[in-house]
C-alpha cells in the first residue's frame, strides 16, 4: 500500500470512529429517552411523571384480568416480577393480548396509582411454533416462552 | 489473492465474469424464490398464537436482511472506491443503493402491516422502528447527494463518505431491541443461536433468506454492467463490442 493510501485509509477510520463515538454518547445521555416505555419498578420508583401521558410495559400478570360483563372497561395489572402496576382500560384489546405476555401501554398515571390506559398494544416474544408443538411444551411442563431452552435439553 | 482483487478492479475484467455468473444467480434466485414462498406461505404451519398473518416473517427478515447488508456492502465499496481509487467499487455502490432503499421500505411496510394484527398499531416510535426509518432516509440521502454534483467523482466521493459515517447506524439497529426496551421483539434469526422455531417454519425462513440474497447479487451484477458501459462508453473496448459484435466474441477467445 502506498503512503498516500495508507494515510488516507486512516483518515478515514479516524472519522468513521469519531462518528460513532459522537452518536454512541448521544445514545448514551439519551438512553431513558430511547427506551419505548417505563417498567413497573421504575414507576414504582417514581420515575415517571404524573398524568402526563407515558408508556408503560410489562408482562400481564397470571390471573389479573378483570373484564367489566357490561361494557369494554378491563383491569390488569403488568408486572415486571418485581413490582406490579394497576392499569384500568376501556376500549378493544389486540388479538395477541393475554395473560403471561408482553404489552405496552399508553395512559395517564394518576394519584391512586392506577394508570389509565387509552391504547393497549400487544407485545410478543421471538419465539414462533405450530399449535401443536405449543401444545406438546404446555403438556411437557415448559411454557412456550421456553421453546429454545426445551429444545437445547433434548 | 492481490492478482484476483486487481483483476476485479479491471471493469473489461469484471464485465466478462459477471457475465458468466450473472445466469446462475439469476436461475438460484427464481428456484429459491419460488420454492421458498410456496412453502412459507401454503405449507408451513401457522403460528400458535398469531395464525396465519406470522406469514410475513418470510418477506419482512429477508428484507430487513438485505437493507442492512446492502447498507454495509456499500461501506465497503466507499472504502475501497476511496482508498484504492477502484472505480469498479464504486458503480456497484451506486447501482446497490435504490435496491437497498427498496429493500428498506419493504422491510418497513412488511413490519407496518404485521404491526396492526399482531400489536395493534402500524408504527410506534421505538428504537427498532425509528433507526430502520432513519436508514431509509440515508439510502435516500446517498442517492441524492450523489446526483447532487455536476462532477461526477465529487458525487462518488460524498456518497461513500456518507455511507462509511451511516455505517454507524447498522449495528444500532442490530442491537436496538438489546439495548433499549422496544415494542419490537428480539432477534427470531441469527446466524449464531440456535433457530426460535421449528424446522419446518424455519427451513422455508433460510431458503427466502437466500434467495433474497442471490436476487441481489444477481441484480447488482447485472446493473454494475450497465453501469460499466455507461461509464466507460468512450473506452476502446467498449466501443468494439458495442459496434461489431463479431469482433467482441473473437477478443473474448483470444483472451
């Protein structure tokens, strides 16, 4: 390689790397900005404003969900397994939307520590199967959550 | 190793390879294509919670695939256009870019469209979404800034200085689901861990990757040739397998 060329090739890995250092510092000091929604701990911490609207995410507790027979009105409560938040909304839930899975929700906290949610989206994990195979698992003692450990133990 | 990388510099070099080439990835690309879609989408079971709309998966990774590698081939072609001064590099990055940004809003539109059956809403302004957003916005930008110049070796430079800067943004949207929480799941396919699905969802999943890829290559050869022609048209060589196609076929057995 030839001295101008080499000169030129870290010229330019210089600027490529203070570039990412510039934009890996920027994504750093935002980083509670960039993440999409708050966890219960975090709200539990008071980390999150007050009836402002936030999002907030987490798992739907086991057993938590309370349907009103009369109307669309619907209580959850999302957990991070650690701490537990009250949500309390009205309106369609998406299909994917049931106890033990991932959701995101948007609404206003309020002063009694429920949030009062305006949408409910569906969050879903990376793992895909037939219904048969979810069925073997449940039948197996794993949860489907669990299909890449169960399947690395056989 | 160094000879093979100067004779794929060389454009008459490489226009004779790529066209010898140029039909195998055409014929890989339709087989796997046509193959893999049919069993995606008729004979690989539905998904336990998701039914049927978790048929996207076969166009939405192999698209979201591409877009980044696209991105990082052209990185690698500004590198090596800037460096080396191989003009070769820099014609299949510019023939490389409106199929990235293609490939990008595919991945976008394919996730939108998934989004709405699955999470109940076709966008949300997660890391995940909003860094693949902005990569599209940076093919468009390398499109544009390379035509933005009336010379054209200004344009090459700017383009690949952009590319090489927008790199950063690749592994950004790799770990952005590590990262940061985001609506978006993590990774169902990676080349390191062992598949989130069963055999007979995920061998249709390679078989789109692949042919997405091979579509691509194939595609990139044979616009880098034209480009080459384009480019190149006052060259000698050019001009005789342009004019006497007779004295083009006995230049290629001579050589």
């Amino acid at each position: 390689m030839t001295p101008k060329r080499k000169q030129k090739l870290w010229v330019i890995l210089g600027l490529v790397s203070l570039a990412a250092i510039a934009v890996g510092l920027t994504l750093y000091a935002l980083r509670a900005n960039i993440n999409l929604f708050f966890s219960p701990v975090q709200i539990a911490q008071g980390d999150a404003p007050m009836a402002r609207q936030i999002r907030a995410g987490g798992m739907v507790k086991e057993g938590s969900v309370a349907r009103d027979p009369d109307s669309l009105d619907v209580e959850f409560t999302v957990t991070d397994y650690v701490d537990d938040l009250q949500v309390v909304y009205s309106g369609i839930l998406p299909d994917l939307f049931r106890e033990g899975q991932g959701v995101v929700v948007v609404g206003e906290l309020q002063a009694d520590g429920h949030l009062y949610a305006d949408k409910v989206l569906a969050r879903h994990d990376e793992n895909y199967m037939p219904p048969e195979v979810a069925q073997a698992l449940k039948e197996a003692g794993y949860s489907p959550a669990d299909y890449q450990t169960s399947a690395a133990d056989k | 190793m160094w000879a093979f990388i100067h004779k794929l510099g060389s454009p008459r070099w490489f226009y004779g390879m790529s066209a010898k080439m140029q039909p195998w990835f055409w014929a890989a690309a339709v087989l796997l294509l046509v193959v893999g879609s049919l069993w995606g989408l008729a004979f690989a079971p539905a998904d336990y919670q998701q039914g049927n709309s978790f048929r996207i998966i076969y166009v939405h990774v192999p698209a979201a695939f591409l877009a980044q590698s696209i991105f990082i081939a052209m990185a690698v072609s500004g590198l090596v256009f800037m460096v080396w001064k191989i003009k070769v590099a820099d014609m299949a990055a510019t023939v490389m870019a409106p199929f990235g940004a293609v490939m990008t809003f595919v991945a976008l539109f394919s996730g939108a469209v998934w989004g709405v059956p699955t999470w109940g809403t076709w966008w949300m302004w997660d890391a995940r979404l909003t860094s693949m957003l902005i990569l599209l916005f940076l093919y468009i930008g390398v499109i544009a800034l390379r035509s933005a110049f009336t010379r054209r070796d200004s344009g090459s430079r700017a383009a690949s200085v952009l590319t090489m800067v927008g790199v950063i943004n690749i592994p950004i949207i790799k770990y952005s689901v590590d990262w940061w929480y985001t609506l978006h799941q993590t990774a169902s396919f990676t080349l390191t861990s062992r598949p989130t699905m069963p055999t007979q969802m995920w061998l249709p999943l390679v078989i789109m990757l692949l042919g997405f890829y091979c579509f691509f290559i194939a595609i990139t050869l044979m616009r880098t040739r034209s480009e080459i022609l384009r480019r190149e048209a006052s060259k000698r060589w050019v001009q005789e397998l342009l004019t006497d196609p007779m004295l083009s076929t006995a230049t290629k057995k001579a050589r």
